[in-house]
C-alpha cells in the first residue's frame, strides 16, 4: 500500500507535497519522491527511506513549480531503492501509483522488444511508457490515459503529470483509493484524505473506471471511456489525526476492516482459476528441487506461528509431506534434525524478529532450502532465504497486534501449499481449481465476518469485566483459538488461554465456572459434534460459553451459549481466515471498552529484534 499526492494551483507545490506525504507516511516509507513542473519541464527527486531523507535531498536541490505529484512507497515489485522510487518517467510521462499492475510483465515485454528503454524494475513503470508511446504516436494526451486504463489489469490510483501540459493534473482510479480536493483557485489529490484536509475540506471521493483532469479553477471527471460524469462534493468533517485512520479510532481497527482487501491483493496476479496454476513470483526454487523436498519445518513466533500451525495442515493434506512446526525461540536449542530434503519456511511480518532470524540461519547451515514468508520487501529475513520469498500484499501493519499480516500469511501458506501441490502433482487439476475458487470468493466472505463487529461491540460491554478466559478449538482451528487468546492478551491485558477441545478434560476443565468465559469455536466439519460435546462439558459444570461458528447449525448451540456468532464457512483451509475475524473484533472491542493502549499496548514492539 502506498501514499500518493497532487497539487495544482497558484502555490509552490513541493511544501504542499512534503506536507501530504508526511500525513501519509503510514501508508509506506520504503522511499518516496515527487515531481514538479518548473517552466514547463518535470524536475524529479526521489529517495530511499523515509520522507525525511527526501526532505534532505530537496534542501540540497530544491524544485520550483505549482504543480507537482508526489509519492511514499510500500515496495510490491522491485526492492526499495532510489532507482525503483516513484514518481517513475517515461519521455512527456511522469506518473505516481498506488496499486498493483497484475500484467504489467506482458506489457514491459511488448514495450522492450518495441525498443523501449526500462529504468526500474517496478510495475508502476509501465503506465508512463504506454501513456508516452501513445503520446509518440499523436494521441492526445486525455485519450492516452483512458487508453492505457483500459489497457491495465489491476488495481491503480494514479497521477500522471505530461510535461507540454503545464496547468493540468491527471488522476485515475481503479481499485485503489483515490480523493480529490477542490480548494478555492486550487485542486489536490490523494490517496488519503489527511494528505490534504489542511488545505480543504471540499472532497471527491473517486470510484472505480473514473478519471479527474485537475486545473487550478476546477475539475472534470470522465469514465475510462469519456464520458463526462458529474461528481458530488462532500464536506468532511474529521479531524486530521482522525483522518490518517480512515475514520477508525484505531490503526488495528483499520487494519482489520482491510483484511478483505489484503487477502485480494495477496492472491492477485498470482493465481489462474482456469489452468488451476499458482505463480508465486518471489520464489527461486527449481521443479527438480521441489520434487526432492521430503519434510517441510515452518518456524515463527507469535501470531506468524499460529500461522504457521494452520499452514501445516494445508500443506500435509495437499502434498502429504510431512510437516513440522516449531517456535522460532525454541527451535535452535534442541539440536534439530534438518537436511538438504528439508523445505524451511520462515514466517515473519516484519521480517526483522531476531529469533525466527537465528533460526533461519541455523536451518539454513544445516542444508535446508528456505522459503520466507513476509510483509516487507527486502526485510532481512528477506535477503537471508536461500530460495525465495512470498510477499504478503498486506501493506504497512501499524497496529501492534497483528491481524491482516495473519491472514494475508494464512492465505500466502495456502497459495504455496497450491503451488508445492502442483508441481508435485500430489491433487488433480479439478481440486486445484476448486482450491482457487473458493480463494477468489474468500474476500467477500471476509467481508460478511466483518459485519458481526456491531455484536461484538455489544458482547465486549458484557464481557470486558472478566479477568480469564478461555478458548476452545479443534483440529484446524485449534490455532485460530490460539491467536484469538493472544489477540485478547496483548491488547486487554485480561489473561485468556487457548486448548485444544478435546484436551479440555486433561485438566483445563477443573477451572470451569460462571467467573470464565468459555470461547468456543466450531465449524461445519468433521468434528463439528465434537467441539459442541465440549460445549455440554462446560455447561454442565455452570461454564459461561460463547460460540462462534462457521456455517449454520440447527439452533441447538443458542441452548448451549450465551452468545453465538456466526461467520460464513468456505473450505475448511480458508475457514480459519473466517473465524479469526470476529476472534480479533471481540478482543478489540473489549479492550477499547477497558480504554487500552490498543494501538501500542504496553510491553511489546510491532518487531521484536532482540532473542
Ligand atoms: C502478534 O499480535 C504480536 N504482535 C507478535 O506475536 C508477533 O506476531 C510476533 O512478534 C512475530 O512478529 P513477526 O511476524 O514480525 O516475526
């Protein structure tokens, strides 16, 4: 996820730029730049890093102009460097985008072999050589920017600077946010409102397929066909810090309503439903080395081993590889078994936590072949696996309580279970498009789960005064019961701990009572019958239960629990990624109710980069 800004009007653009970029910087901070029309030429600055050292670089070589873009980056393609910084150009082309290009390897081939000349290697620079190789040919400006959109696949909020149009600003939007400012003699854009509510509170909010040609005394909005559209200015009335959330009073409120748009961007352009393929871009792995693979290790701490345990199962069921997971901060110290048959993934949001590092590097030393699993472009987790990497598109994770990061990983071990699967040929061409199938639909699904945050919000008034819970799972969600537990921890400070269901009368069942609620989590599968006899183990013994349920049930579990939630079911695999939601919600809930420290609860760090 990135952050982009425009301006034009009659100030100077570069401190109107800097300041927006700055309200956005949580959007991404790989590296940034911006590009202003200074007497009719597009002058360029660009750094790696954070919006300070462009900063740096503009005190040295300032830019004058009114009109400008500007951009803060999230790398997807192309690690953060100065070189594949935007803004990117190509000749009168100059554009910032926030997005991903899902063909953009088929357009850059046809434009190289036409002759054409790339300097980065990111997608984005493939709208700026359409838009310019049109322009070569005598398209007229507008018309080669609607051309090229519908040429894109993918998602993009895009502003395009073209150097013989000095007074004029282009901006278009498919599937990525995109707002326009109108101010008095002067209009802005921006991939956020914060950005630019300093300067105006008069916004169009774009929609898909929408293209906005900026001038100072206005704006005009066309489809990506050219007709005209007439577009409603709203007033917003939210305060600037309020903004940078989007309107949430949380980032991790923020980020988990993102979670359907995470999941999409981690499957997309990667999958084909028709062909049943999976094309995991990051990964340098040979057929011949997949096929010698004969365990999988997956290593991690927190909520990315959680993760990492619904992975497992994916993964055996598809591949029926053997696979083991371990804590990361464990892992080292028991002289573990690894060989060059060893498949190693390492899972990490931050790609930075000292212990999943230290044990990567031991299983690396023992002959393992390591895939990484992570957020962050380039991370050092990254750069230390030997054979690739998978990106969860999840963008910047700000809250320190991980939730898209866990879904977008759930859904990165899915793809590459896919993936392992069939180059193994361990499941038939028609269960691999199936598997895509229910992929492609998850994210609306995602969208229903998010719809029970209103009763959640209701159940945390209730439940908040507890001070222990309990949280019940069975077989593929028992490590979605673990990660609601830790949810609820960190972010409450009320203590929860999570057990398998049948693990229950072991022991856990003598804590049951009336001062505990009982969190139990059921599905329509295969042990569907027996979560609900744990269920009739805590009710007898006076437990308080709240059931969340995937699927629809006969109405016997209202008997059962004070509360049922219910989320849709998919496969049992992507189940898991719908239970977690209202999981998170409920912790969320309950301790905004207590007034935490939600976003920063006291104890933790978002990376934890000691052992
Ligand atoms: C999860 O909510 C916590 N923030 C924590 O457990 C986290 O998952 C863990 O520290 C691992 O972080 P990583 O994914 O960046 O390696």
């Amino acid at each position: 996820m990135c952050g982009i800004v425009g301006y034009v009007g009659p100030s100077q653009a570069c401190p109107i730029l800097i300041d927006g970029l700055k309200r956005l910087e949580y959007r991404g901070y790989d590296s940034a730049g911006i590009a202003v029309v200074n007497n009719g030429k597009v002058e360029i600055a660009r750094a790696k890093g954070k919006i300070a050292s462009l900063e740096t670089t503009l005190r040295c070589s300032p830019i004058h102009g009114t009109l400008g873009i500007g951009h803060t980056r999230w790398a997807t393609h192309g690690r953060p460097s100065e070189q594949n910084a935007h803004p990117h150009r190509a000749g009168k082309a100059t554009v910032v985008h926030n997005g991903i290009i899902e063909n953009y390897g088929a357009i850059k081939q046809t434009l190289t072999a036409s002759g054409r000349v790339f300097g980065s290697e990111t997608d984005t620079e493939v709208i700026a050589q359409l838009i310019d190789h049109l322009l070569e040919q005598g398209t007229a400006a507008e018309v080669a920017i609607r051309q090229v959109c519908r040429t894109l696949k993918g998602s993009f909020a895009t502003a395009i600077l073209i150097e013989d149009r000095p007074d004029t600003l282009y901006a278009v939007r498919k599937e990525s946010p995109l707002v326009i400012g109108i101010g008095r003699g002067e209009s802005f854009l921006a991939s956020d409102i914060p950005a630019i509510l300093n300067y105006t509170n008069r916004m169009v909010f774009m929609d898909d397929g929408e293209m906005a040609v900026l001038k100072p005394d206005g704006v005009r909005f066309t489809d990506f066909d050219g007709e005209r559209l007439t577009k409603v200015i709203k007033t917003v009335d939210i305060n600037p810090v309020m903004a940078e959330k989007g309107g949430f009073k949380h980032f991790m409120l923020k980020e988990i309503h993102e979670q359907p748009r995470a999941v999409t961007d981690t499957f997309r352009g990667r999958i084909s439903e028709e062909k049943g393929e999976v094309y995991l871009e990051g990964l340098q792995i040979t057929d011949e080395e997949i096929t010698r693979i004969r365990r999988v290790l997956i290593i991690a701490c927190g909520t990315s081993f959680h993760a990492g345990l619904v992975g497992r199962r994916i993964i055996e069921d598809l591949t029926r590889l053997p696979v083991e997971v371990d804590l990361a901060s464990e892992f080292r110290y028991r002289d573990p078994i690894v060989g060059d048959e060893t498949l190693l993934i390492s899972i990490s949001q931050s790609g930075e936590t000292a212990d999943t590092m230290a044990a990567t590097k031991e299983a690396s030393a023992r002959g393992a072949k390591v895939v990484a699993i992570s957020n962050v472009i380039e991370s050092s987790l990254a750069r230390m696996s030997s054979h690739g990497v998978i990106y969860t598109h999840a963008g910047p994770e700000i809250g320190v309580a991980s939730t898209k990061a866990f879904t977008t990983q759930i859904t990165a071990l899915y793809l590459f279970a896919l993936f392992l699967a069939w180059k193994r040929g361990s499941i038939t061409l028609d269960r691999r498009r199936e598997l895509i199938a229910d992929l492609v639909r998850l994210p609306g699904r995602m969208g229903e789960a998010l719809e029970t945050s209103a009763t959640l919000k209701r159940m945390a008034a209730v439940y908040e005064k507890y001070t222990n819970f309990l949280y019940l799972g069975r077989g593929i969600n028992t490590p979605i019961a673990y990660e609601g537990a830790l949810k609820l921890k960190e972010i409450s400070y009320i203590h929860a701990e999570a057990y398998p269901g049948g693990e229950m009368k072991h022991g856990p069942i003598a804590l049951i009572s009336d001062q505990m609620p009982v969190v139990a989590l059921l599905a329509q599968d295969a042990v569907y019958d027996k979560m609900k006899g744990n269920m009739e183990e805590v009710r007898t013994r006076g437990g308080v239960l709240l059931a969340f349920l995937a699927g629809h049930e006969d109405g016997s579990l209202s008997r059962l629990a004070r509360e049922v939630v219910r989320v849709p079911m998919s496969n049992p695999y992507l189940t898991t990624i719908l239970l977690a939601l209202p999981l998170q919600l409920l912790a969320y809930h309950i301790a905004d109710f207590k007034g935490a420290d939600v976003d920063q609860p006291r104890n933790l760090a978002k990376s934890v980069t000691v052992e």
